[in-house]
C-alpha cells in the first residue's frame, strides 16, 4: 500500500485483532451465560415436576382420606336407617296384631 506508513498498518492490525479478541472473549460469555441459563431453566424444571408431584401425592391422600370418612358417615348412615326401618316394620307389624288372640305358647 503506497503512501501508507507501515506502522499505521501494524498499528491497525494490532487494533483489528484486539477487536477480534474482544468479539471473541464477548462470545465466550455470551456462550457461559446461556449455558448457566439452560441449566437453571432445567433445574428450575425439574424441581417444578418434583413439586407437583409431591402436591399430586398429598391431594391423593387427602382425597383418599375424604373418601374414607364418607365411606364411614355412609356406613354409619345405613345402619341407623337399617335399625329404624326394622324398629317401624316392628312397630307396624305389633299395632296391625289383633289383641287378645293368643298363637301358641304366646
């Protein structure tokens, strides 16, 4: 290149490749910082699933245990109702007897 100094061209290559460092070392933390991003995003991911499994454990048991004391209140439920209708059926059967009639050893 005529007219040009030589240290002006070194001093201008010598610039350019500390810009290419400089480009290239920005790379490099461009690179760490989306890496240190993925793995946080895959922590972050894998402890959400962690939790909502946990979350869908506890809600079976609670429901479970729901289930378990209606099944109980039900049952509870159908006895007293078993009991009255054979305290009724009892009761009709007594008032529809004739009195006075004797069956047997009665």
């Amino acid at each position: 290149m005529a007219g040009v100094s030589p240290n002006a061209l070194e001093a201008m290559r010598s610039s350019v490749n500390d810009a290419v460092v400089a480009v290239e070392r920005d790379a490099q933390d461009i690179r760490s910082v989306l890496s240190d991003a993925r793995q946080s995003k895959d922590r972050t991911i894998f402890e959400m699933m962690e939790q909502g499994k946990l979350q869908s454990e506890e809600f079976s048991k609670n429901c479970s245990a729901a289930l378990d004391a209606q099944q109980v209140a039900f049952e509870k439920l159908k006895s007293d109702l078993e009991g009255i209708t054979a305290a009724y059926e009892t009761q009709r059967y007594e008032a529809k007897r004739p009195r006075g009639i004797t069956y047997g050893s009665e």
